[in-house]
C-alpha cells in the first residue's frame, strides 16, 4: 500500500510539473509588421514578458487572412492562445466565434470606438495604409491614383492580395472609398491591372522587392514601412491623391485577442495585459515605428515625430468594417474576376 502511494504520489507529482512546464509557453498567431526593423517592438516585448514572467512566447506570423484561417482551421483543436491581425480579419474571427471575451487592465485607457463592442478584441497598435516607391529608381513618389495607369509602371507594380493580407483588403477598400463607391473602384483596379506583377499573400514581403528595385511601387502601412526603412534605406512611404486632390488613408490598427479554447489561457491573458501596458505602449514609437493606442501615454521620441510629419496633411478616415466584412467574400470574388487573378 506503502509502494503504491509513492509511486501514486511520484505520478501525480510528474503531471503537476509536466502541467506547470506547459503553462509556461504563450503561442501568438500575428499577422506580420511587428517583428520588422532590428531592434523591433515583438523581440523587445517578449523578452521583457518573459524575463517578468517566466512564460516563453512561441511566435507564428503570416498574412492577416492567413493568421485568421489557420485559427479557424484549428477551432476543434486550438494551437494559438493569442491572436493579433488586421481588421476585417479579426472580425472574421469574432463572426466565426473563435475569440474568447476578455477585459485587459489598460481597457479604461483605450477609446471606446476603437474597440469591440462584446470585448471579443483591443487594438494593440494603431496603423494606417500607405504606399512606398523606390527612390533610387524614381525621382519623386507618384501623386495620384491615375499615375500609377502609366506605361511606364509595367510590371513594376504590387499590391498584396484582397482577401488574404490586410493591407491589400484595405487597399481595395480604400479605392471604393476614394473613386465613390465598389462599381468604380473595381474600374480603377482593372486598370491598374496592366501594371501589376501579381498577388502575393503578404504585404511585408513586397518593401525586400521595392528596395531592390525588383518593382518600383507597393502597397503597405505606416508602421511596417516606417519599420523597414531602417534596414531598406531605398523604400519611401507616400500617400495618393484621390480625385478631389485630398491625400487618403484608413485607419488600419493592429488588433489583438485572446483564442477561444487557447491552450494557455492565463499565459494568454498575461501577454495582453503586457502587450496593452505601458512598458510595452511606451515603445510603440520608437521600437515598432507605430502609434499608442492608449490615451495615457504620450510619445515624445524622435520617431513618434517622424510619424507625425509622415502623416501630416493626410485625411484618415475608418470604415464601416462590419459592412466590410458582410461583402468581403463577394468583393474578393469580384476582385479576381476584374483582374483576372
């Protein structure tokens, strides 16, 4: 009886540590932007998470569709704790009912219209779509959208795919909005058509292009470009103009959420808390080249001015990414339809 108490004991004492063990490991499905730049913003604040914690952070990256999809594929055997993507991808995953509600500590200090309304997700870094040219190759950036028709953009042109990246989605988006509405936007992106090299799942990818000079111009946003220019020295961020003259651009934040069913949901609520405290919002500017979403903290850093004067002089407006989200998949369908992809 002796004997088998200890072996009993020994046993339950193996699963407790094998338990703890597990628990000390977060994994983060992230759409990609954060992890740019040396140093960057995800390197600083995970090791900082982990040195106060104890917790690891297993980091998986992909587009902001591509993220989103994989949760989906693994809803009847979750993988990720946390999620981290682009907007309507993370309403996608709310409509789709694999977010688990959750109120973090900084939520007082985040504005309510920025976000969910059930708790299901908080923006974590605030962004906006741009576009980048090389200007080695070019003398000055295009002015408007009727510039990038020209001949001599020829397969020097790229936008990542509507529907898998976030940026392209908004870069679709942003065209109904600027030319007035789906019917003339999708006119314009037949026509840019012509010039464009092809579709790629992920935005990040396109600025190594642009540096190179492979192609002239991309899509993108502001804080994974801002990111990238310290390492991509030939890449420039600029924004069109529409066809009233105004310089557009959507807000585009990163957004995060906790996976429902997460492996490790304590460790999971622990890396948003961290990711939405001010030891990791203070760094948004300097290390991630992007925007605080809280209302408490307020850059002063060198780089937060570089972002002001990037963004001066531009009109930013938000959709309705609800009504986005209800059209995507016809809009997608539409999309490759007009151009063939």
């Amino acid at each position: 009886m002796k004997l088998f108490l200890r072996v009993f004991t020994v046993f339950g004492l193996l699963l407790f540590a094998l338990s703890a063990f597990a628990a000390q490991v977060v994994t983060i499905y992230s759409a990609d932007g954060l992890h740019d730049g040396d140093p960057n913003w995800y390197a600083a604040v995970f090791s900082q998470f982990t040195k106060e914690t104890g917790i690891k952070v297993q980091y998986i990256e992909g587009g902001s569709g591509v993220v989103v999809n994989r949760v989906l594929a693994e809803r009847y055997s979750p993988q990720a704790d946390v999620l981290v993507t682009l907007p309507p991808f993370m309403q996608k995953a709310a409509a789709e009912g694999v977010l688990r509600p959750y109120t973090p500590k900084a939520a007082k200090h985040i504005p309510t219209d920025l976000k969910s309304g059930k708790g299901l997700w908080y923006p974590m870094v605030n962004n906006y779509l741009c576009m980048i040219y090389n200007k080695a190759a070019l003398s000055a950036a295009p002015q408007t959208y009727d510039d990038l028709l020209s001949a001599r953009f020829k397969q020097r042109l790229q936008y990542s795919t509507p529907g898998q990246a976030g940026d392209g989605t908004a870069f679709m988006v942003q065209a109904f909005h600027v030319f007035g509405g789906r019917d003339a936007g999708f006119a314009y992106l037949k026509k840019l058509q012509a010039n464009n090299v092809g579709p790629s799942s992920s935005t990040g990818r396109l600025a190594a292009l642009v540096n190179k000079g492979e192609i002239w111009i991309a899509n993108g946003d502001v804080q994974m470009n801002f990111a990238q220019m310290r390492s991509y020295p030939n890449i420039s961020i600029f924004f069109l103009k529409g066809p009233d003259g105004k310089r557009y651009t959507l807000a585009l934040p990163y957004d995060v959420a906790m996976v429902k069913n997460a492996p490790h949901p304590e460790a999971a609520r622990k890396l948003i808390n961290f990711v939405l405290g001010k030891w990791a919002q203070d760094r948004i500017a300097s290390l991630a080249r992007g925007f605080t979403v809280r209302s408490d903290v307020h850059p002063t850093d060198n780089s937060f001015k570089g972002l002001q004067r990037i963004m001066d002089g531009v009109t930013i407006w938000t959709p309705d990414w609800n009504d986005t989200l209800e059209h995507l998949s016809e809009d997608v369908d539409r999309w490759q339809q007009v151009t063939g992809s």
